[in-house]
C-alpha cells in the first residue's frame, strides 16, 4: 500500500454544515484523496492523501476553486484580521439590507394599491444588484460547486434567486406573473444567506478570540551564539549543534545538554514533576522547560520534527475526535437533502404543467412557477444548516465570556454523556508550585526564628522553594535581617552571613557535607519526607536551627469540585507522571480514590485508550506538554489555561485561570446547549419536511414561502440565544484578560513581587508573565477592578506603560 500522508488546512468562508459537506465531497473527490475530515467549529480540515498521485498544492487549489480561502494552520488570526472580514460581510449585508428595505416598501406599496410606472424597474434594478453586487461571491461559490458535481446550499439558492428574477421578467410581458413578488424574493432570500453567513461568522469570531490569548504562551523565539555574537533568531531556525543562552525566568526553546551553568529547571508542563530539578553541565534539558535559577548555555540536540514538542504536536495536529452521533445524523440528511428539493420544485412544475394538461383544462403555468419558487424557497436550507452547529458555538462564546473556552463540538455531546473524569496532578488539581506547609524547630527553638533565618538567607534568591519562604515570611509579617556574601549553590542550597555568622539553607545531606549536625532532626525529617514533603534544612553558625517542609498544595476548590462530580454521577481518576508517594498524597487530599503515578506521557495516552474500551465516554483534564497525547485520546480534553500551548491545541475546552471548579460549569454549560442543538435540529427538521410539501400544492405564495423560510431560521436563532437573555440564567462568573506593558519587569523575582502583589486583589484569578516581552498578564474574575491591579503595580515599585 502507498504511503499516505497528511494535510491541515485552516479554511476561510464556512458558513455552514453544507459548506463542511462541499469542502468534504470536493476534496474527496481527487483521485488519491483517502480521508477528508471538515470541521465547521474550528474552520479546519484534516486530508489523508497519497502522495504519489498528488500534491499538497492541488488539494489547496480545489479548495480555492470551490470559493473557500486557505490561512496557515499555524498561526491564530489576529484582531485586525477578524475584524477585517467582519467589515467585508458586514458591508455586504448593509448593502443587501438597503435593497431588501426599498423593495419591501415598493411590493407593500403595490400591495396596496399604489402602483407607478417606475416601480417595476425599480425592483429589477435592486434584484440585479443585490444578486450581483453583494451577492456576487454565493454566484462564485454556486458555480464552482456545480462545476465539480456538487450540490449545496448556494446553488439551491441561486436556483430559487434566479427563478424569482426569470418570473419578474416574465411579469413585464404577462400580467398574470406579479413582477413584484418575484423579484422580491430574489432580493429577500439573497440577503438573508447573506444575514446568516454574517451571523455565523460573527458568532464563531467573538467566539474564538479568547483562545488566542492563551496560544502565546511560550516564546517561539531563541538566542543563539553565532561567532561569538548573540543573535535572537526564530525557535525553528535554530539548528543541531547550536548553543543558545537561557537566562533566568524563560523557557528552553529546544531540546538539548547543558554546555555551562547550573540552574533549577521547572518541567512540571513537560513531564508533570512538581518542584524543580537542578542541572548543570552535561545533563539534559527538555525543550518547554522553565529556567528559574542560574543562566544556562544549551547544546541544541533535537531540532524539527525529533525535538518532544514537536513530537507530540504531531499528534495535536491530527487530534480530532469522531463527530458526535446528531452531527452524524444531520450530515447524513444533507447530503441528499439538496437533491431532494431540486426534486420536489421539479415535480411541483411537471405536476401544474404535465399533470395539469392531462386532469384538468390545461397547464398552469403561473401556479407550476409560483409552486417551483415557492418550493426553492422554503427548502432553503439555512435553518438546518446552522441548526446544529449555532446553539454550540453560541453556547461556547458565552462560556468564553466566563473563562470557559468550548473549541470544539464534539465537547458538548461528550461532557454530557460522560461518566469518567480523568485529573492530571501537577498544575490541575494542585497548584503546581511548592509552599511552606510545616516548620519544624530544632530543640530550644522556636518556628519563627526558623522562617526568619531562611527568609534571610533566599531573599536574594530565585528558587521556587526560596521564594515560598520569603513569602511565609511575609504572611507572617516578619522583617528579614540583611545577610552579606550571598551565594547560590545549584543543586544543593544557598550560602550567607547574618551578623557575622555563616547561615546555610537546603538539602540536608548539603548541611550534613558542611560540618552541621543533624542527628536531632533525623527522625523529623524521615517523618516529613515519608509525608511526600521536600525538606530543607537551616542552619546558623554550624548549629541547626529547624527545618522547613513544602509541598504542592491542592487548589482550594478541588475537594468542592471532585465531590460536585460525584454527585453528578462522574467518577474521577488521577494520572500523573509524578512520583506514586506524591501522587498518593495529593489524592488522599481531595478524595480521589483511583490514582496511577510515574506515567509516561506515551503511557497516559494508552491508559486512556483502555478506560475507552467498551464505548465509554472519557474526559481528561491536564496543563502540560506530557498531558497532551492523553488529551488528544481521550473523547474530549480539556486544557487548564495556565498551561502550555501544546496542551491547549490538543483539547476541545480550555479553562482561563486556575479555577478547577470551572469544570463543574463547563459540563453544565454543554448540556444546556446540546439540549438546545437537540430543539434546534427537531424545529429545522419539522419546517423543511412540512414546509416543501407543501410548497409543491401552489397554494404557497413565494413570498410567504421566504417569511416562513425566514421565520423559521430566526426561530433557530433565538432558541440558540434565548440563555444569553433570560434572567436568573447568568449565574457564573464572568472573566476577563488584562495585559500590562511592565518594561521595569527584567527578571522571575520581578515576576514573584508582582504577581504577590496583584494576586492580593479581590477577584484576581491568575497571574502570569513573559519576561522577554515585559508583559504582565491578570485574569480578572467578579468585581475585580482593572485600575487597582495597575495601583499594586506602581506599588510595588514597577512603572507602567501605556
């Protein structure tokens, strides 16, 4: 069997469900095409084809050839972008709206028995121009999919436009044809394709912005030395054997061995490890990972398709879940639902002309046209088209408006199917960081003088467990003494004096190898470490002074949420890739009885595969780079916002922030809208089925066709908005992201000061940063004001820029 390969191409110009179906039987249809997989929520599709017999390019140019447009699938469309194509459509609908307003007022006028001579001219003129003029590129797109055998919503469109425009023409020579009505409907029922592919691309746009705040997450670019000079260069452009420079606070762009430095490397989004590990020359480092500490000088190893980020990419790349089951459905009526029409408005002529001949007096040919237009009318097909797919992009952009990213359809059948909920540690149900949780005195000493030593000593250092005592120093409203020779000994602690005496704070083997005893406090730290707790010890002047246990709390609302899913009928697993002590910890914690530890991120995935088996529904819920194989298998993944931009392409939800218990409202957000995708689907089925029958009697005016038609697509319209405006309804919190210029911001203990500074204010959710942009970014959450964060900014000592 050939070699097949694989295309991801972001599309321009889906509407609809019968633009999914055109793109899919266009594109199927070149010889050497294997699979074609379309998704209207994400604008997207995926191509399995042999490479053999054709080319990427000529699967590019089909595509444009049916009238769609192709972005790079790399990259997400910026504001201006967005906005740009909403002018265009809404330009387009302006016009058309004028049209359909002046021809609405003159058909009414004649209606009612003021008629002029111009009128019918007139109404001619606003058919041909809203058909050409705004009209023009469903003409283009009805054109191309005719010239490749396919027939869509565009070209039941323009049969039944072009039908009114021949009967209002027909009407200038025969008096029984009402020239009016005609062209009226030509004018009508192009605008309002043109009023639900605005609606929609209006809806899928604000819907998505969200997400692009959280897909820039790591830096794409690197320093690399070149000839003794540092050059910032794009991360891909880097090659193998390369050394590029990390300093403190960024992360590792590629895989690769220290070269020189020693450093603390956060990888809890890479391999789910929760504190961080030291490295120093000859040890590798994994692309993804954060640098905290020292700066480090990296031998680039794996670059391209080798190095782990792209590795996993490639299965975010292909990671797109089988439609739900209705979506099938809908799909499967589709794609003869075209067809079917053109073959009732053939009957409808052939009955009133033919059968009329034969039963009657003689043919109609006045009713046969009226009963063929009226027919194309009422089985245009809008209202089924957007049926399924507008509750659930609706759905999805109000919950974006809350922090609750739904990018993908398929999420909203799953979660509400779903039974199992699989939990990642590091990060999703635990803070991801490490804090102070005992300080434990040696004899005759007390805790405070402990934390004071300790505070003492890391003030001036950036280690994450560091910065934890700092900050119990600072809870505890304690004033650090200043300390002089401060010193940084990776791997093993930091050095000082405090008036005169040496101080040492760090592993206890590192004190033991100094000269301190720490016989007394073996036992201690035995209990502690048996506890899953790192221990850091401290000592003054060669005599132990205590000792200090941090771990990785849960967040506050992990025990609310897991209990709240049990209620709800869903169990929950944890998988993490951290160690079975730690992992077994963390669940006891927040209730979680099942839990699996030391998991590879090619392990998750299997696992998941395995809890599948049987046609169970599984969710997995993760933040990092290890996470996302997993979140790519299961039936939906859901990313937690803080993560990394692997793991949030590899899900259908992301959340903003650090609010775990935003799952709760995310399963219940879905089954609102599945529930309203299911009336919508019911409505549009039983408008079509009726309607077109009936539309085949001639008893049916095609203007009263079009307002059915219309009523029917503004009856989809408001089911799938009516939970936006019903009071009592909007019961979570809303979110926003505010993104501050900080150019003072040089270094991650600048990053700590702040982010302890705006994470005081009331409703401030998250706070991140990116120190090489010198950009502060606050996820807002209730009454939280954005003028007060700025005010603990200045505070803290840091200047603002507008």
């Amino acid at each position: 069997m050939a070699a097949t390969q694989k295309l991801h191409l972001k599309i321009g110009g889906m509407s609809c469900s019968f633009c999914a179906e055109t793109i899919r039987k266009g594109l199927g249809r070149l010889a050497g095409v294997r699979r074609v997989s379309v998704s209207l929520s994400h604008e997207e599709a995926l191509v399995e084809y042999v490479a053999e017999s054709l080319r990427a390019d000529d699967i590019r140019k089909r595509l444009t050839d049916l009238g769609y447009t192709i972005r790079d699938p790399t990259k997400v469309r910026t504001f201006e972008e967005e906005e740009s194509e909403l002018r265009d459509a809404r330009k387009k609908l302006y016009a058309a709206s004028a049209a359909t307003v002046i021809s609405t007022a003159l058909m009414t006028s004649m209606w009612l028995g003021v008629r002029r001579d111009w009128y019918p001219f007139a109404l001619l003129a606003l058919a041909l121009f809203t058909m050409f003029g705004p009209g023009w590129y469903i003409k283009k797109m009805a054109y191309h999919s005719l010239r490749r055998r396919i027939l869509n919503q565009h070209n039941l469109l323009e049969f039944g436009a072009f039908a009114g425009l021949a009967g209002g023409l027909l009407g200038f020579v025969f008096a029984q044809f009402p020239t009016a009505d005609f062209l009226a409907v030509s004018v009508f029922i192009t605008t309002y394709h043109i009023a639900s592919g605005y609606a929609s691309l209006h809806v899928r746009t604000h819907s998505s912005r969200g997400v692009r705040r959280l897909l820039d997450l790591q830096p794409q670019t690197a320093t690399v030395l070149r000839e003794g000079q540092e050059f910032q260069v794009a991360a891909e452009e880097v090659k193998v054997g390369e050394i590029v420079r990390v300093v403190p606070g960024q992360r590792i762009p590629l895989d690769g061995v220290v070269e020189e430095g020693a450093s603390s490397v956060d990888r809890s989004l890479v391999t789910g490890e929760s504190l961080p590990v030291e490295v120093q020359s000859g040890e590798e480092v994994i692309g993804g990972s954060l640098n905290q500490e020292g700066t480090l000088l990296i031998k680039v190893v794996r670059v391209g398709d080798e190095s782990f980020l792209r590795k996993v990419a490639r299965y975010v790349e292909e990671a797109r879940a089988l439609k739900p089951g209705i979506l099938q459905l809908v799909d499967s009526v589709l794609r003869h639902y075209v067809p079917w029409v053109i073959l009732m408005a053939g009957a409808a002529l052939l009955i009133w002309t033919v059968g009329a001949a034969l039963l009657s007096e003689g043919a109609d040919y006045v009713r046969a046209v009226f009963a063929m237009l009226a027919v194309l009318v009422m089985g245009y097909p809008c209202a089924l088209g957007m049926a399924t797919p507008l509750a659930m992009i609706r759905g999805g952009g109000l919950a974006a408006e809350r922090g609750i990213l739904m990018r993908s359809s398929e999420a909203f059948q799953v979660l509400t199917r779903a039974k199992l909920l699989v939990l990642d540690k590091t990060g999703t149900v635990t803070m991801g960081k490490p804090q102070v949780v005992e300080v434990v005195p040696h004899e005759g000493g007390d805790e405070t003088r402990t934390v004071e030593v300790a505070a003492a000593c890391e003030a001036h250092s950036e280690h994450p467990l560091g910065r934890a005592i700092v900050e119990r120093a600072q809870e505890e409203g304690l004033e650090t003494e200043e300390v002089t020779g401060f010193k940084a000994l990776p791997g093993r602690g930091v050095e000082a004096w405090l008036r005169g005496r040496r101080a040492l704070v760090g592993k206890p083997g590192f004190l033991q190898s100094s000269g301190v005893d720490l016989s007394s406090l073996e036992m201690e730290i035995e209990r502690l470490q048996g506890e899953a707790k790192t221990v850091v010890a401290v000592s003054l002047g060669g005599s132990p002074v205590g000792l200090i246990a941090f771990a990785d709390l849960p967040k506050e609302d992990a025990l609310q949420t897991v209990e709240e899913l049990r209620r709800m009928g869903v169990e929950t697993v944890m998988i993490t890739g951290d160690n079975e002590r730690t992992a077994a910890a963390a669940a006891e914690w927040v209730g979680i009885e099942r839990v699996h530890a030391d998991v590879l991120p090619q392990k998750k995935a299997e696992m998941i595969r395995e809890m599948q088996e049987g046609g169970r529904r599984v969710v997995m819920v993760g933040d990092g780079i290890n996470d996302a194989p997993a979140l790519m298998q299961a039936d939906v993944g859901i990313a937690i916002g803080a993560g990394t931009d692997i793991a949030i392409e590899s899900s259908g939800v992301i959340i903003i922030g650090d609010r775990l218990r935003a799952l709760i409202d995310a399963f219940k957000v879905a089954k609102v809208a599945y529930r309203k995708t299911l009336q919508n689907v019911t409505l549009a089925f039983l408008f079509n089925g009726i309607g077109v029958p009936a539309a085949v009697t001639g008893l049916v005016h095609p203007v009263w066709a079009m307002i059915a038609m219309a009523a029917s697509v503004t009856t989809v319209l408001i089911n799938s908005f009516l939970g936006s405006v019903l009071p009592g309804r909007d019961t979570m919190p809303r979110v926003k992201v505010l993104r501050l210029q900080v150019p003072s911001m040089h270094c991650s203990g600048c990053l700590a000061t702040l982010s302890d500074a705006v994470g005081k204010v009331p409703g401030v959710e998250r706070v991140s940063g990116y120190l090489e942009e010198k950009i502060l970014e606050v996820v807002l959450q209730g009454d939280a004001v954005a003028e007060e964060v700025r005010k603990r900014v200045v505070q803290a000592g840091h200047v603002l820029m507008e």
